[in-house]
C-alpha cells in the first residue's frame, strides 16, 4: 500500500474511490466542488437522505463514470469538536466501505480545520490498519483486495514531511495481529521462537533461544512448571536492539507468551472462553510486532530488550498439581494455588531475567486477568506503575496512537491476599481486585531499582467485532503504544 500526496484537486481528481469528510453545518460550501465536478445537487440529496455528517455517518454513492466510480462521503461530527481520533475513526470506517472497487483511493478531509503536525500520518495508519485482512488460513484468496495507491487529497506540503514510519510501525502491528490469530495448533512456542529468528536474520537483531535445559540451569521454577504439563518445549526467547553510537536509554519490554492457556487441572470451563485462549501470547506478540518496528525505524540512542518466556499451559500427568510449591530464579517460593494464574509465574522468570540486564525501565505486556476485562473492557487495556513518570511517558504514548490505557493502583494492603502458609508467596489473590494482586504478584520479581510498568490487555488484544482501527480479531494492541514511546523526543 502507498501513499502520496495529489496536487490534483478535488474537482480534477482522476483516481477510482474518493472519500470526502465533512462536518455538520454549510454542507453547500463543503460540497460546492463536487456539486460541480458531477453536476448534481448533493446538498440537497444528502439532505434528503437524512444525512447530517454526525460523527462517524456514511454514506456512498455508486457512480456511472470512471472517475471517481464510487463517491463516499463520512461524518466528523461538529466542527468544534474535530480531532485527531474524529478523523482517524471516520478513515478506518470509510476506508473499510471503499473495499471492492479497484483503483487508487483518494481522501479529502478538512485537514486545515485541525492543527496536528501528525493528521496525516494518523490517517494513512487508519486506513491501512482498518483494511488488513488475515487469510492465511483460506483455501480460496478472497476477491475483495485492498487498494494498491492510496492519495492524499487537499494537503498543504508545507505541513507534512513524509510517511515514512508507515510501514514499519503498520507491519509490526499486522505481524502482532497475526501471531495472535494464528490457531494454537500452528503458533506453537517454537513457532515463535522462529519467528524471532526470522526478525533477527532480516533486520540484524541479537538472539538468543534458551531451551528447557538451559532455563532449568537459570533456576527458572515458575517458568517451567507451566510448560511441564505440555508436550511442547518452552523456548525464551529474548530479542534486542541496540543503536549505533552513545545510548541515551536502556529498556527491556517482556510479554506473556501462552500459546494456549487451557488453565491447567484448574481447567477453564462453563463461559471461560477457552477457545479463544490462543491469544493469551498477545503480549508476546506486541512485544515481537514492536520488534520488527524498531528493528526497521533504527531509532537512535536506544538499546532495547524483547523477552518472552514461550509456552503452553496444558494438562498432563506431569502438569502442576494446584497445590505445587515451585521456586522461581530469584529464589522466591510460590504456592501455586490456581493453575490458572499462569501467566504470572511465566513472567515472574521473565522480570527476573529483565532485571538482570539492568535496564533503566521494563515495561511487560499480558493478557493476564479476566478482571481486567470487566473493569474496563475491550478498548482500554490497565496500567500498573510506581512511577508516575512512566506512568505519563506511556499514558501519552498510548494517547498518540489512539490505543486506549487508563492507570491503575498498585494497593500495597493487598499484598496480603497473596500470603501462603508455607511458601513465600502464592500466585492467586481474591477474586475482588484481582487484576491489582496480579500487578503486585509481577511487582515482586523486578528490581527495585528498575522503573517497571505492567499493561493488562486482557481485553485489548481481541475485538469480537472490530472497531476504530481494528478489524475484527487480533487487534495487535501494544505495539505503537511501544513503539512511540520508545521513539519519543524528551
Ligand atoms: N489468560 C487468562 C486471562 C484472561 C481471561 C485473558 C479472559 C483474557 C480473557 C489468565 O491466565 C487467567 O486465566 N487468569 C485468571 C486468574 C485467576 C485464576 C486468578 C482469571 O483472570 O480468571
Ligand atoms: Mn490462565
Ligand atoms: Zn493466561
């Protein structure tokens, strides 16, 4: 998919699909260039057809030329109410009813009406991100191809440098999405792990793959115990990037990588949605899909980390009896209560083995509570933090890429729902609260003096429907979220 920038005008636009955006009020001046381009009184047949351009309204029309063959006309809403997100929420939708028709795509929005060095950039991620589609899995290629050239309509030069971090950060997403919509039975640890050497053969990135012996000599107790029920070996895999010249900042990003969590002899029944468990390696798969960016946008100053300890929570005659007293690499006892509280104990293994590289920050993303996903749904994932510098750094990284990340509390009084009679600590709190103890279980493997934040996306790495940016399935949340705070200015 390309993208430029058309001195051609709205009335003289050659392409195939053209989509316009207008907001409420004075539709006669907004489509006075059509109403002259097509000799037809648009105005008055959008009035008819009720349409009043509120925020994220569509409409189209079939046309009976060759240019445009298809006019889409999308809703900002109202004018003072315009922003970045109007924008890119009203690119992904028409973008994704622009399907079907063959030939370049050209989009004209207000882009004067808002002032964001960035509105470009946004739109054309919006569109690419809203049209990808996974078929790796279909015997038949689907019929329906994306358009090839996409064309900026209406666009001063003088605001806009380039799309250059288009692909790069798009492609890490869409590798995240379809990691996590690959079915358990094809992305398996060593898949992954494969794929990390795919990424660091292509793009020059450092590897290591520890296999079960290697992560048994690290005393990695936690990390094991939930492979031991599977007939697949674990694989950590750790990932790094590192600039040419001095580095300014030093980081490690960890994500929970189950390639199934069937919950272990704590098995998910009834409304578990254990069929869906194939994206319990979302983490993993941001983590990765981050990766490949940064791998291909070369950032400067940086030396950054990817970890992820890989494996299946399975059962088996030798899986984790609840009830296990397992030891993880920091010497730290852990009464594993609930098999199902897997993803904690994988990552326990993985903090201590961040910390060890002496990162100033570790961030680690998982898809790790069903709490998560009560308190705060499929479009906001939950931060954890002591630091309210990181806490901002990721709030404004997240904002930035329109994924959604509301900070949590770290309530050091419920500490004492992970007591165990005998260990050092148990993996599983109360059920109330039960995303925070999660958080503080995490908290207790990282180095204290590291900066550590924990992103629960739980909900955010799966959208039953689709929405915004996202098609239905996988949505690779995570990956620009690290990715722009990785590459900020300050
Ligand atoms: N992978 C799940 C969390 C999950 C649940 C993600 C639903 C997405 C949707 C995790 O390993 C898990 O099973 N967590 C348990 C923890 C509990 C046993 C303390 C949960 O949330 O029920
Ligand atoms: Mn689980
Ligand atoms: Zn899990």
């Amino acid at each position: 998919m390309e993208f430029s920038l058309t001195p051609a005008s709205l009335q003289e636009w050659p392409g195939a699909v053209l989509i316009v955006g207008i907001h409420e009020g004075d539709f006669e001046t907004q489509l006075h260039p059509l109403e002259s381009r097509f000799d037809a009184p648009l105005t008055k047949i959008l009035e008819k057809q009720n349409f009043q351009a509120e925020n994220g309204e569509i409409t189209s029309f079939q046309l009976l030329q060759n240019s445009p063959l298809k006019l889409i006309v999308v809703g900002l809403g109202k004018l003072e109410d315009l922003s970045v997100n109007t924008f890119r929420n009203a690119a992904a939708k028409s973008a994704k009813e622009s399907l079907g028709s063959e030939g370049p795509l050209g989009i004209f929005f207000p882009w004067k009406k808002l002032h964001s060095k960035d509105l470009i950039n946004v739109v054309a991620e919006a569109i690419r991100l809203s049209l990808f589609k996974d078929l790796r899995f279909r015997s038949n290629p689907e019929t329906k191809q994306p358009p090839k050239r996409i064309e900026f309509i209406g666009v001063d030069t003088n605001d806009f440098d380039n799309f250059k971090n288009i692909s790069p950060i798009c492609s890490g997403v869409e590798l995240a999405r379809e990691l996590v919509g690959a079915p358990p039975n094809s992305l398996t640890p060593d898949a992954i792990a494969k794929e990390a050497t795919k990424l660091s053969r292509e793009f020059g990135l450092q590897l290591k793959v520890l296999s079960r012996e290697e992560c048994n000599r690290k005393g990695m107790g936690a990390y094991l115990a939930v492979a031991q029920g599977s007939d697949l070996d674990p694989k950590f895999i750790h990932l790094s990037y590192r600039s040419n010249g001095p580095i300014q900042r030093k980081v490690a990003l960890v994500g929970k990588g189950l390639t199934f969590d069937s919950g272990g002899y704590n098995l998910k029944v009834g409304a578990s949605q254990i069929e869906l468990m194939k994206f319990d390696m979302g983490g993993s798969a941001a983590v990765i899909g981050a990766a490949r960016a940064i791998a291909e946008l070369r950032p400067q100053g940086v030396e950054v980390h990817f970890i992820v300890a890989a494996c299946e929570n399975m059962v088996n005659g030798s899986a984790v009896h609840p009830g296990d007293i397992v030891k993880a690499s920091n010497g730290t006892t852990i009464e594993i209560n609930n098999t199902d509280a897997e993803g904690r104990l994988t990552l326990a293994d993985a903090l201590v083995y961040a910390s060890k590289l002496e990162p100033d920050s570790i961030i680690d993303l998982a898809t790790l509570t069903g709490a998560c996903v009560i308190a705060l749904g499929d479009e906001i994932a939950g931060l954890w933090t002591d630091s309210d510098e990181l806490s901002n750094e990721l709030t404004k990284a997240a904002h930035k890429a329109g994924e959604g990340l509301w900070r949590m509390p770290l309530q050091n009084s419920y500490k004492e729902g992970l007591k165990s009679m005998l260990a050092d600590i148990k993996n599983t709190g109360p059920r109330p609260g039960g995303s925070i103890t999660a958080a503080l279980f995490l908290r207790e493997f990282v180095d204290q003096s590291i900066s550590w934040a924990h992103i629960d996306i739980a909900g955010t790495v799966w959208s039953e429907k689709g929405s915004g940016v996202n098609p239905a399935g996988a949505t690779g949340y995570g990956v620009r979220t690290l990715v722009n705070w990785i590459i900020r200015e300050n």
